[in-house]
C-alpha cells in the first residue's frame, strides 16, 4: 500500500498536466454570473464540418470506455458520439457556448465587477482571456448537449499514446455521468448563476471524471502498461504552454480548483484513500449532482456538506432589500444592474498576496486555494450599480460605475482577518465599513456623502437575511437563530 500510495501521488501531480488538456463546456473557467436569457437559445452543435474520427483512435476510446464502465461500475446506456475536429472548429464551437452562455451586456457587467473587486486586472477582457486559454489547452472536449467527444487536430503535434488514453478516461467519464445524471440539464439548471455557486457546481462534474481518470491512471502503472518517463518528458515539454496558462489572472488560474478540490469533495476529503483504495465516488458524484453544493465553502471543507452535524449553508442576502436600500441612499439615477456572489475560493484569492507565484505542486491540496483571510467566510453578495438610460436601460460603463459589497463571516476574528488582508492586498481605491461584529462591506467609487447615507441605513432594523431558512444577523447579539421576522 506504501508503494501505491508512492505512485498515486505521482500520479496527482502528473495529472495536472493531463487536466490542462481535457476541457468541456463545464470544464471551463467560471465566468461571471449570467442569469438565463428569457428564451434560452438552442444548444450549441457540435462543429458542423467535424470530420470522423481516425480508426485507430476509435479503438483506443473504445477499449478506454470499457475500463470506464469496470472502474465506476456502470454501463453505457448508448454509445458515445465521436468526431475529430480542428483548432478553427474548436475555436468556433467555444465562441459559440461562450456567447450563448456570456451575453455581451452580461459579460460587461460581470466584467465590471471583476475588475472593480480586484479579481482580474483594469485591463483584462474577460472573454478573450476565457477563449486563448481553452483554444490553447483543450486537447478533447465532450459536449453533453450533442453527447459528442471531440478530440482537436493539431497539424504537427505529436499524439502520445497514454495521454491520450488518460485525457479520454477523463471524458468519457463525463459521457457516462451524462446518461446517468443528465449534465446538460444540470448545467442549464445549476450553471451561469454566479461565480460562487458556479465552481461548486463545476466542481461536481470535474471531480467527478478527475477522480476516475486519477484511478485509471494508477491502474495503468501498477499494471505496467504506462510509461512514467515518457509521460515525465511530456510533462517536461508541455511547462511552456501551461506557463501560458499559470501567467493568467488567478481568477482564470482557480478553474484548477475545480479538479482538485472537486475531486477532494467527492472523496468526503479522504482523495488518497478512496482512490489508492478503489473506492470510486459514483454514488456520491449522483447525490451531489441531484442536490448541488451551494458554495465553495462546502467544495473545500467537504464535512460541511456532507456531514449533517457540520453542514453550513452560506447566508443568504436579501436582494430587494438591498436594491432598495442602494436606490434610497445614491443620488441621482442610479440602480443595481448586476448581482454576484464572490465566494470563500475567490475571497482567498483576493487575499493572497499578488507577487506570490502559483506552486503547481502545492494545487493538489484543497488548503491551497483558501487561507486564514477567507475560511471563516459566511455569505457575501455584490451589487453594481449602473446609471439607467431610457435608451440603455442596465447598460453598465465600466469606468462610471458604482459597487458595494456585502461580506458576512462566522465570527468577529473571522471577519476582521479578512478586512485586514483585503484592505492590504485588494484593489487601491475602495473604503471599509465594518458592520454589526460580523460583517463588513467595501464601497468602490462612492461619494463620502453616498457611502454614510448607506452606512446609516445598514444601521436601521436589521435586513432579512437567512441561514438555512433560519434568521441571521451581522449583529451576534440579535442572532437567535428563530424565525424570520
């Protein structure tokens, strides 16, 4: 077992690599909240020219799918759809899931609010950055909408065997969750509601195939049949692409996250065991799939789902109350034109400092992607506010808007850590207000005279906001845990 072990680590870090070359439409980095259009358009089709795939990759998917069915212990209901495609068609089928899921003017607002937290750069385009890094990662995608796994034809490349073996596990575990869970109804139901809740949900799905492709991947060398140097040189040759990828924004960098602290999640926070000991975590992908995390809180502290004596559910804030209270305060025209919930991975992220480099090595721990600033996180809620125009009614300017943000935390300590770290680490320009002992809210581009109209309306009777449907309070003292009132 000490020797599994050994190889299973190796594994986890080899992984990473194999990861960064697998991508889906829920494999991709989480992008602003993005509330469903009114008519929600029709499903992205996979690339009409896509030719078939070759015989010989056929083959491999095949014999690849089979050892899928024997490490979950479910069958294909159907086969799987395969095709072969090229950069340019790739490239046109992530456009179009980007674009159906990231209407423009929500992809301003949400790229607004990025910015304005701190969270990307002044200068980022959010879509763009989303679109390089997926065309130059993504080896194979499996779209749950056409129920196609596309592998990418790159001229001049080098297919390798194993990888490609490992990259095809990955995915065909999502075909398979797929036809047992339905995941593009659990994306169109669950996805594009906001940043928090979005890497919870997507956490689910990659974890769910980064735990068996981690399996997979420890049956082949403990079988022999893989061959660990040449995958350490592949590794080798590939750092210069992911450095690309490592260089981005850590809002970009986090989708990592996904994979490791989802497959964690899954695991109930024992990964090495279960998988060293061939424990699979179908059933547990299935309940998670059918009840969702609600934050990242629960992604990286698993006991807090899956325990029912720890289970912690984020507060929820009332946003009418809060649209209310913003309109009353701002002078002039104003109103809140996007809603976003940052989250405790984010929250770590903004707290971290910004010359500290990524440690690729230290990305397999769930510890790395929150911190002492941000683990006692207990709800949050972002506001934009925007000028209203009876000609662009919500449209947001992104250097005259306005935004406030609510934070809630567990205790007063947890609070006041995090207000020390983000005041030193987040962006320049925003001011502090401590609220009640438990929270804290961040104005940005305020007026003095707006930001105390506000302050002294937090201050009346408290908001309605809740914790398991219970009330909750940034006032300990008023906490009670009773009925709303």
């Amino acid at each position: 077992m000490k020797h599994a072990r050994s190889i299973l680590l190796l594994s986890i870090l080899l992984a990473l690599a194999a990861t960064l070359q697998a991508a889906s439409p829920v494999s991709a980095p989480t992008v602003p909240a993005v509330k469903p259009a009114p008519a929600p358009a029709a499903p992205a089709a996979a690339p009409a020219s896509a030719g078939a795939m070759p015989a010989d990759l056929i083959k491999m998917a095949d014999e690849v799918a089979k050892e899928v069915e024997t490490l979950r212990g479910w069958k294909f209901k159907a086969p799987v759809k395969k095709a072969l495609v090229t950069e340019k068609e790739a490239r046109a089928w992530m456009e179009k899931q980007v674009d159906q899921q990231l209407p423009q003017e929500k992809i301003d607002q949400g790229q607004a609010m990025l910015r304005m937290v701190g969270l990307v750069p002044p200068d980022c385009d959010v879509r763009k950055t989303i679109l390089d890094l997926l065309q130059g990662q993504a080896e194979g995608f499996y779209d749950p909408d056409t129920k196609t796994l596309s592998l990418v034809e790159r001229p001049g490349s080098k297919r390798i065997a194993f990888v490609e073996e490992i990259m095809l596990a990955h995915e065909l575990t999502h075909a398979l969750d797929d036809q047992y869970a339905d995941l593009a109804g659990f994306v169109k139901k669950h996805l594009a509601g906001d940043v928090d809740s979005d890497l919870a949900a997507d956490s689910v799905i990659e974890g769910s195939a980064s735990f068996l492709m981690m399996r997979y991947m420890l049956m082949q060398q403990l079988s022999g049949k893989l061959d660990l140097e040449g995958l350490q040189q592949y590794v080798k040759d590939e750092a210069a692409r992911t450095k690309t990828f490592l260089a981005a924004p850590r809002y970009f960098t986090s989708m990592l996250a996904t994979y490791t602290c989802g497959m964690n999640f899954l695991a109930r926070g024992d990964l090495v065991e279960r998988i060293a000991g061939g424990k699979d975590v179908g059933d547990e992908a299935l309940a998670a799939l059918k009840n969702p995390p609600r934050s990242t809180t629960q992604i990286l502290h698993p006991e807090k789902y899956w325990d029912p004596k720890a289970r912690e559910e984020p507060v929820i804030v009332n946003d009418d109350d809060m649209s209310k209270l913003t309109r009353a305060a701002v002078n002039g025209p104003w109103g809140v034109a996007y809603k976003d919930t940052v989250g405790e991975l984010m929250a770590a992220v903004l707290t971290t400092p910004k010359d500290q480099k990524p440690d690729v090595l230290a990305m397999n721990s769930p510890g790395y992607w929150t911190n002492e600033a941000a683990a006692g996180w207990a709800g949050d809620r972002f506001y934009l506010l925007a000028r209203t125009s009876p000609t662009l009614p919500g449209r947001v300017i992104d250097k005259t808007c306005k935004g406030i943000w609510v934070t809630l935390w567990n205790t007063p300590k947890d609070r006041d850590e995090f207000v020390a770290a983000y005041d030193q680490n987040g962006p320049a320009g925003h001011t502090t207000y401590k609220w009640g002992d438990l929270g804290a809210v961040f104005f940005f581009r305020f007026e003095e005279a707006e930001q105390k109209a506000v302050e002294a309306a937090l201050e009346k009777p408290p908001l309605k906001f809740t914790r398991d449907s219970k009330f909750w309070s940034p006032w300990s003292g008023l906490m009670g845990y009773g009925p709303v009132p």
